[in-house]
C-alpha cells in the first residue's frame, strides 16, 4: 500500500512524482526560511514608511481609486489581440434564437463532413 | 522497499536538495555580476565588481522589511520565498554538467519538460502575486504586464519544447521522450538531415530570444520599467524580500540557462578526452560553466545592451507572431526532415560532417 | 445473502430512487424545521453516496452490472419484451462518483447560502431531482431512459438557474437553457426514434449490437448527427457553448457547481453514443468523429480563454474558464478517439492514444472539482459582498482568510500547476496528444496558461488591493460553505498528491469500458 | 406515396418549428416553435407504430387481427407528459421576463454581454 502511494505518475512519455518533488520543496523551503530569517525583520510601523509609493503624488482619500479595475487588466494582451475579441463579442449576442442558429449551423458543418449532403 | 533504500533516499534529496540551493545562488549570483561587468564595458563603463551581487543580497538582509499599507502581509510575504524554492526545484531535475540530476532515479522520478515548463512559470506568477498583493499602481501595472508577457512568450517555448520531444518520438526503441535524461541522451542534432538542422537553428534562436522575457530582462522588461513605472511589480519590496526576489532571479537565470543547454548542447567533453572518475566530473563541469556563460552571454548580455525596451504591446506582438512563426517553421522542417531523408536518401547533417 | 449483497444488486435503482424519494419527502420533511430538512437531505445523499461506492467497488473488479425493472436479465434477452434496464460499467460510475461529490459539496454549501432565501423546499426539491436525473443519464441502459431523464435534469436545472427570479438575467439565461435544451432534447428524442424504427430496440447495448457495417445507412448518420449535435450542445462544446456561460453565471453558485455535473452527463452521453453505441461501425470513415471533436476541442479552449480574459463578471468567468476545460476532455478523448477508428492504427501499437483518452477522463473528475472548487468561491465572495463584479470588489483577503486560501488552490488546480490535480491529468494530455499532432499539444499547453492569467486577475481583482471602505467589515463565509469548499480543496491536493493511484483506481475501469465496447454489448448474449 | 404523407409533416413540422424559434423576435412566438417541434417528434412516434386496420393492441379485450406497435405509444405519452412540463416551465420564465423588461421582444432584453 504505502509503496503504491510512492508510486510515480507514468504518462508514457514522462514522470511526475510529486511527493518527491514536495519533499525536496520542503527542505527547501526549510534552507531558504533559514536563511532568510538572517535578515532584518522590523519596519518602523505606521510611519511615512509604509504608505503606498506614488512618485511623490499625494494618496487618495478613497483608497479604492488606487485599485486598478479588472477591466484594466491585460490591456497590452487585449489590444494586441482586439480582432479577435470583437469577434467573439459578437458571437455572444446573448439570445436564444441565436444560439438555435448556430445548432442548426453545427448540424448542418456535421452533415457536410459526415456525407449526408 | 527497505529501510536502507528509503533513507539513502530520504538522505540524497536532502543533500542535493542543500547543495542545488548553494551553487544556483552562488553561480547565479556570479553570472549576474559577469553580466553587468560585461555589459557595463560595452557600453564603455567600468561597471562594479564582479562580487557586487554578493554586496547586494548581504545589503538587502541587512536593510528594513517594509510592508505597505495597502499589502496583504501574509501574500506579500510569501510570494518571494515560494518563487525563489521553485525556481531552485527546477535545478533539482536538470543535469548538471556530468552529474546527473538531483531527482533523477529517487523512485523512478525524473525530469520533465513539460513539469519544468510548468515550474518555471511558478517563480514568474509568485512576481506576479507579489507584485499584486502589494497595493501600489505602479506594481499592479507592472505585474498584468509580467503576466501577459509569459502568455506571450509561452507559445513559441511551447512549440519549441514539443517539436523537440515529437522528433524524439518517431525514432525506434526510445520511450519516455519528455525526460530530460532521454533528450541528453541523444542530442537532436546528432540525427537530423540538413533541413531539420535548419529548424533546430531556429527553434535555439527562438529559445534564446525567449529567454530574456522569461527573466524580464530588456528588451522584455516592461514588468520592471525603472525608467517608466518606478521598478514595476518590485517597487514596494524591500529589505529581505527584495533580496528573495534577487535571487530568485539569479537562480532562474542558471535554471534557464542549464535548459538551453539541456536541450540544445548537451555535451560533455570528459567522453571526447576519454577520461573518467574525478577528473572527468572536475572538466564537465568547468565546460558546463563556460557553455552556461556564453549561453547567458548570448541570450542575456548582447541582447539586453544591443536593444531599446518595448512596449507591452509590442512585446505581445513580438511573440505571438514573428517569433511564433518562427518556431513554427522550425517545427514544419523537423517535422518533413525526416521524409525527406528517407525519400531522398539524405544523410543527416553529422554524416555529412564526418563526425560520427 | 446478507444485506450489503442484496443492497449492491439493487443499488443501480436505488441510487436514482433515493434521491427521488428524498426530492418528494422534502416539502414533508421541510414542515418539521429548517435543520431537520437539511439533515434529511443531507443523509438522503449521504445514503446514496454509500450506494454509489458500493457499486463502484464492484464495478471497479471488472464486472458490467446490469439491474432490470421488473424482470430478470433473461426477460431482455428475448427480443420481444421491452425492459427498462440499468447497466452500470466503469465510465457509468466515474459519472456517478463525480456527480455524487458535486451534489454532496452543493448540499452542504446551500445549508448556509441558502439561509435567507424563501422556496428553499423547492429549492432541495428540485437540486435533488437535478440529481436524480443525472445519476440516471450516466447509469442507464436504455436510449429512451436516457431522453427522460436528460429532461429532468434540464427541467430542474432551468427552475433553479432561475431561482433568483427577481434577476432579470437569470430568469433569461434560464428562458435561453429551456429552449436550447427542450430542442436539443427534441432532437434526441427524434433521433432515437429513428433508430427504433430500424432496429426495433431501444436498449443501448442490443442497438449497439445491431449496427453494423451491414446495415449502416443513411438513417444511422442521421441519428448519429442529430444525437452528437444535440449533445454536444448540452455538454457545451463550442460553436454551441453561448447558453453555459450565462447559465453558469447567473445560477446561485451552489447550483453552478451541479450544472458543472449536469453538462458532464451530456458529455458522457456523447462518449457513450461514440464509443458503445456506434462502437461496431466505429471503423466506418464517416463515423471516424475522431478529428472533429479534436478540432472542437480546440475551438472550445481557445474560445474559453480568450471570451474569459475579458469577462468582469467573477461567476460569468469562472464559467467561460469552465468551458475551456471542456474542450481539454474532447482533446484527449478525441485524440483517443482517432486511433481507435482508424483501421490501420491499433491502440495496442499507438499507446498515446490511450494516455489521451485516461488524460481526457481524468480531467473531466478535475474539472468537475477545480471549477466546482471556484464557483463555491465565487458564491462565497458574493454571499459576503453581495458583489458579483470584479470592477468593483477589491481587498476581501484580509477579511476572508480561508475563502483566499480555498481560490488559491483552485486557480492553482485550474491552471494545472504543480502539484495540484490539474497538471497530472493536463500532463498526460499534452504528452500524449502531440503525436497525432504537435500543435495540438501547443495549443493545450498555451491555453494553459492562458487559464493562469485570467485567474490571476481574478485573485488580484477580488482578494488583493487596498482595504475598501465597503468592505471594511465583511465576515468571512459561514462554517457551512467553508466545509463545501474545505472538502473540494482537500480532494484536489489529495488528487493532486496521488496522481498514479487515483488513475489506476478510478480512470483505468473507465477507459477501459468505452474503449471496449464489446463488453458492454456482450453481456446480452450472457458473456462478459 | 400516401403513406409517406405523415412523414412529410413531421419534416414540415420540424422545420417549421426551427424556423420559428430562430427567425421570431417575440418570446411566446418562440414556445410556439419549440411546441411545433415537439408535436413533430411526437407525430413521428405515433407514425412509427402505426399499422394499417389496426387495432389497440390491449390483449385482454381484443377484438382481433393486427395490432398496432404499443411501445411507440408509450414513448409518445411519457414525450407529452414532459412537453406539458416544459411548456409550463417555459410560459412561466416568459411572464418573469415580461415582468423585468416590460416586453417580449428578445432584442430588447438585457442580452448576454454587459
């Protein structure tokens, strides 16, 4: 029993044996906790320290404005893919009779390479 | 599985978990002072010490560990660390000049490509999460962009890695193609005609233009941006952290760099010198710290003093379409190489050579 | 005979009647008090969860379990008198399991969802009966069963994906699932119509034997056509996926999570109708579906990650990630697929084939877990916000520590990022699909990470940044959700932990069974 | 060629049906075509069993001679049984979307996309 747990994921092609894997990240993490704990802990809590860095720009009051919306995200990645997007946007028009479309459409693709039509 | 097997082991993980740590931070280390020095003359500096990332890390440790305001402490915390212990697994899993990988063997594991593929990303999207949970702008905008960097550059490493195992994969009595130990074994240029050398060429250049993104180096450093966004996703780190985050980064440049050579040089010299035993692990080693120089040399160095950095789209760009079609016409001639050989009788490329 | 011999003959019916049973008790049950029905419910699926694994522990030594309503195996074998039968083999009760836990998780999650709503014994009334059709979609034996049931399932689910009726986009999505599924059922419906017409039969295995190369025409490309198109669209495959996202999104979270079950039922339907029902003419070239689900699996990836990468809605997103890992399933199974009906190729010389189809099903556990894992989340965030938009949540990690912890783990496992279940199950896909063709393993690999964007977005969007003052005083997700998610999480890292076991335990009797269908069809003339 | 005219009807229905649930703005409009389609299917059924100058095919007060198919009958009664349950379940989301919008054109809903 205890050997078929150790046993390593055998895709054919490959291996993958995470226990091992997680051993070895554990010690790891065990050198590199040491190591860091080496290192200077403490900040001076509360001060000027701490506060969000802006270039010298004063904070908002409303700390939400410093989050950047989700929508804002990825803005290199949609814009240099923007043909694409648009193009499914349009796919998803969000009707009913639409999507029955595209199920008669996908019968029809089926029939084409099945050799009905 | 008797006691004695299992804490043997138990006992190799340990050590070579210990001794992986210490020469991916001192190596990595030394490159990047290597790096610097040499980038510094070419642009007609002196440059620091060589020793100066050494200073660096020791001056991180000793400087305060700021955590903002608006951080999650314990996210913020624990992305450097996470990034930093798997970008060192990656080394666990890759030969090393003549020594075998740490994990090779311990219970039939063994390195993977597509298990490295996969933890190279993990020192990446800890940056990210680091940079995230952080709470600062400039952070955030340098933290999407990191992400939608490694979208783009994983598609030409994607191609790469598979078009490598798929020509491993049609030769006879060679299984388990994606471990590491198979593709050492029989390095690809050993076998291919004159057209799939020419896709192997382009898929190494690709490669090494990938690698500087990988390591958010210019001119893939949109992430980090000093001149634009204040050092991007690192710009709240300090302190300690910062120096996690200074390693890790070194680390993954010897991770990397030992991939290149994983997959494209594998060769050692020890078997050219018929030599063995010590002597033979003491000159594969020193070749296998040259080949991983000039491999950073090409990759890291000249790139990064030779060109202006890109905007993120520009990156996306980059990525996604020429260097994807470049991958992609080095997959099209490994993938007909082999017809051609056979249709046309072509000797493959070390023959022609006469160097078998 | 003691009891649990007799309890295992009978399980395949009991498993479906209980949840029955339990579904027309609970407005019963409901008049004695709120935690008395949610117990009731609670051990109504805890008793069938023992059922299932009873079966399953007999499935998984290699019988095919067969259990007919009111008759004997011997009153099938003649070909005049119809029966209803169940028959159970390996991929029946890998569906089983799945939607088992689903509904489990689902359950114990509503205890505190649900609390405050009203029509909550309409609400268990219909989750159970939800239930009840998708054990009986992934056991039965008979085409016509399958259509009935097909129909309770989407009937139950549209009511509940309405639930929140004062909605008005989950009253729409709903309307838009009804008439997309009514038509698709339709379609089935027709299809198995015409398959009686010629053959005379209705039970799966008795037509599975009746089409042959001989008899192939005409009629059964038609029925092959109509019953894939119409299933594929339930299970949600691109270009027919536009109803699951908005149905996903819109359903209260403990449903989405069922409606992840729900569509992998279809799904099974698809494999069960490839692989069994078509299973002697499945060297035909024109049945060789192989290519073409590969192909649809790849449209649904990319069509999944790129829709999800601008999605602002947390539940809506979760969803279109859903819907790429689909198309994972339908990559490896497909892949499977080609080699097996090409007459050239043997599975024997082509083993990759069959580490595709063991990495397509053991994605469909993973998926079921990893999105069920973050749709509970999303549910949890919203129960805690009353906030679905991603726009404007922000910060909730200091507040809901273990929620954090729970997504984290889900977008780790979504992404398929070690070690977590996702990449052992990835894994196998993508080294095993690149030799049909390298660029499909590519692609798999890049919509890979392309899921670990998106899901970075969304841990950054809802869990990280600045405090907010909406926020300053939300309460981290009842003890009742957290055990939903706290069960999902630990089977996840349990998965992922144990790859090799849950792959031989669980996947092997499941390939195996659709990989050969001869055993399923054999059983009628008494062998095995 | 008359006993092929049922057939016919079922196409006729079918694509009826489909035509209407797509080409339709109003929501009751499209129950209708969902309907249709459902009474197609259902007519096929029935067709499938019927023999001519049959008789019910109950055995215990038969009067003789040929039966027509039971099972298809029985199909067709649990098919109807469902449709009510659709069609019921379908009218009622229409009246709650009547109640939101104010409309049953489907182009004026909210649609899938914020």
């Amino acid at each position: 029993m205890f050997e078929q747990l150790l046993k390593t994921f055998d895709t054919g092609n490959g291996y993958w044996n995470p226990l091992v894997w997680g051993f070895a990240f554990l010690i790891i993490f065990l050198i590199i906790y040491i190591l860091r704990g080496r290192g200077n802990p403490s900040y001076k809590r509360g001060t000027e320290q701490t506060k969000v860095f802006l270039s010298g720009n004063p904070e908002y009051e409303n700390k939400e404005l410093l989050h950047v919306k989700a929508s804002n995200l990825y803005w290199g990645w949609v814009e240099s893919t923007k043909w694409v997007i648009n193009t499914l946007k349009k796919m998803h028009t969000g009707r009913a009779n639409d999507y029955i479309l595209w199920f008669t459409f996908m019968i029809a693709i089926f029939m084409l390479l099945l050799g009905v039509i | 599985m008797d006691i004695g097997t299992v804490s043997i082991t138990i006992l190799t993980v340990i050590f070579g978990a210990i001794g992986v740590t210490l020469f991916g931070i001192i190596i990595g280390l030394l490159y990047k002072g290597i790096d610097r020095k040499i980038a510094a003359h070419m642009q007609g500096r002196v440059g620091p010490p060589i020793r100066q990332p050494f200073l660096d890390v020791i001056k991180l440790f000793v400087k305060e560990n700021i955590v903002p305001d608006n951080a999650i402490p314990w996210v913020f915390h624990l992305a450097p660390i996470i990034g930093l212990i798997a970008s060192i697994t990656i080394l666990l899993y890759l030969p090393i000049g003549g020594f075998p990988a740490v994990l090779d063997g311990i219970i039939t594991s063994k390195g993977d490509l597509i298990l490295l593929l996969y933890l190279l990303i993990i020192p990446s999207l800890a940056l990210v999460t680091g940079g995230f949970s952080s709470g600062s702008p400039y952070a955030i905008v340098g933290a999407q962009r990191e992400m939608a960097t490694m979208i783009a550059y994983e598609f030409p490493l994607a191609i790469i890695i598979v078009t490598i195992a798929w020509r491993l994969s049609l030769m006879q009595n060679v299984s388990h193609v994606f471990t590491l130990s198979t593709i050492t074994s029989i390095p690809l240029w050993n076998i291919l005609g004159p057209l799939g050398f020419i896709g192997m060429i382009l898929l190494l250049l690709t490669l090494i233009i990938v690698t500087p993104a990988e390591l958010s180096k210019i001119p893939f450093d949109a992430p980090e941006a000093e001149t634009e966004i204040a050092g991007g996703l690192l710009v709240e780190y300090s302190g300690r952290n910062l120096a996690m985050f200074y390693l890790t980064d070194a680390v993954k440049t010897v991770a990397m760099g030992s991939i290149i050579i994983a997959l494209f040089f594998p060769y050692n010299l020890s078997p050219i010198l018929s030599m063995n035993g010590y002597p033979a692990y003491i000159i594969d080693f020193l070749f296998y710290l040259l080949k991983l120089f000039l491999v950073i040399l090409f990759s890291v160095t000249l790139i990064r003093v030779g060109v202006a950095r890109l905007k993120i789209d520009q990156i996306v760009y980059t990525y996604w379409v020429p260097l994807t079609l470049l991958a992609l016409i080095g997959l099209i001639c490994i993938m007909w190489d082999q017809t051609i050989m056979t249709q046309f009788g072509i000797p493959s490329v070390v023959e022609i050579l006469g160097l078998t | 005979m003691n009891i649990l011999d007799i309890l295992l003959q009978q399980s395949p019916a009991l498993i479906v009647a209980t949840p029955l049973l339990g579904a027309f008790l609970t407005p019963l049950i409901g008049k004695l008090g709120y935690n008395v029905r949610n117990i009731f419910i609670i051990i109504i699926l805890a008793v069938t969860a023992f059922l299932v694994f009873l079966l399953a522990s007999d499935v998984f030594s290699g019988n095919i379990h067969t259990y007919v309503f009111g008759g004997t195996t011997s009153t099938v074998l003649s070909n005049t008198v119809i029966r209803i039968l169940f028959e159970v083999d390996g991929l029946s009760i890998f569906m089983a399991i799945i939607t088992v836990i689903l509904s489990l998780a689902a359950v114990i999650y509503s205890w505190a969802f649900m609390r405050e709503e009203t029509g909550q014994d309409k609400y268990y009334t219909l989750l159970l009966l939800m239930t009840t059709g998708m054990f009986g979609m992934v056991l039965t034996g008979d085409l016509f069963n399958f259509f009935v049931f097909l129909e309770i399932t989407s009937i139950a689910s549209c009511a509940l994906i309405a639930f929140w009726t004062h909605k008005a986009k989950a009253v729409e999505a709903a309307f838009n699932y009804m008439v997309i599924s009514t038509i698709g059922a339709l379609f089935v419906l027709l299809s198995i119509a015409f398959l009686y017409g010629k053959y005379d039969a209705l039970n799966i295995a008795k037509l599975a034997s009746r089409i042959t190369p001989v008899s192939f025409s005409f009629i059964d490309k038609l029925s092959l056509i109509l019953l894939l198109a119409a299933l594929t669209m339930k299970a949600g495959i691109a270009p027919m996926h536009m109803w699951l996202p908005d149905a996903y999104g819109r359903a209260p979270a403990s449903i989405s999570i069922i409606l992840v079950g729900a569509t992998q039922a279809s799904l099974y339907g698809v494999f069960r109708i490839c692989f069994t029902l078509y299973g002697n003419v499945i060297q035909i070239p024109e049945v060789s579906l192989g290519w073409i689900m590969v192909i649809l699996g790849l449209i649904t990836m990319l069509i999944g990650v790129f829709m999800a990468m601008i999605q602002i809605d947390f539940k809506k997103l979760i969803a279109y990630g859903a819907l790429a890992e689909l198309g994972y399933m339908f990559l490896g199974v497909g892949t499977g697929l080609t080699i097996l009906s090409n007459p050239q190729l043997s599975l024997a010389s082509n083993s990759f084939a069959l580490q595709a189809m063991k990495g397509g099903i053991f994605h469909i556990i993973n998926d079921a877990l990893d999105v069920g894992l973050l749709f509970l989340v999303a549910g949890a965030v919203y129960y805690a916000t009353k906030e679905s938009s991603l726009n404007n949540l922000g910060g909730i990690a200091r507040n809901m520590k273990y929620t954090t912890v729970f997504f984290l783990i889900g977008l780790l496992a979504v992404s398929g990022i070690p070690p977590m279940n996702g990449f052992a199950s990835k894994l196998l896909i993508y080294e095993s699909v690149y030799q049909l063709n390298p660029i499909l393993a590519i692609i798999a690999i890049l919509a890979s990470i392309m899921l670990l964007a998106i899901m970075v977005k969304v841990f950054y969007s809802a869990f990280l940044g600045p405090k907010i003052d909406r926020f300053q005083d939300i309460r981290e997700a009842p003890k009742s959700m957290l055990i939903a998610m706290g069960i999902l999480a630990s089977l996840i890292i349990f998965f992922g932990l144990f790859p090799d076991l849950i792959v031989n335990t669980l996947v092997e009797p499941a390939v195996k069974a659709i990989t050969h269908p001869t055993s399923y069809i054999l059983w009628l003339t008494g062998g095995v | 060629m008359i006993a092929n005219i049922p057939f016919l009807a079922v196409m006729a229905m079918i694509i009826i049906g489909l035509a209407t649930v797509v080409f339709k703005r109003n929501l009751i409009k499209m129950v209708i075509g969902v309907s249709i389609i459902e009474s197609g299917v259902n007519l096929f059924l029935i067709t499938l069993g019927y023999r001519e100058h049959s008789v019910a095919p109950i055995y215990t007060a038969s009067p003789g001679g040929i039966m027509s198919y039971p099972v298809p009958q029985a199909l067709t009664l649990t098919s109807i049984v469902i449709g009510v349950a659709v069609l019921a379940l379908m009218l009622s989301l229409v009246i709650y979307i009547y109640r939101h919008y104010k409309t049953l054109d489907i182009r004026k809903l909210g649609g899938g996309e914020e």
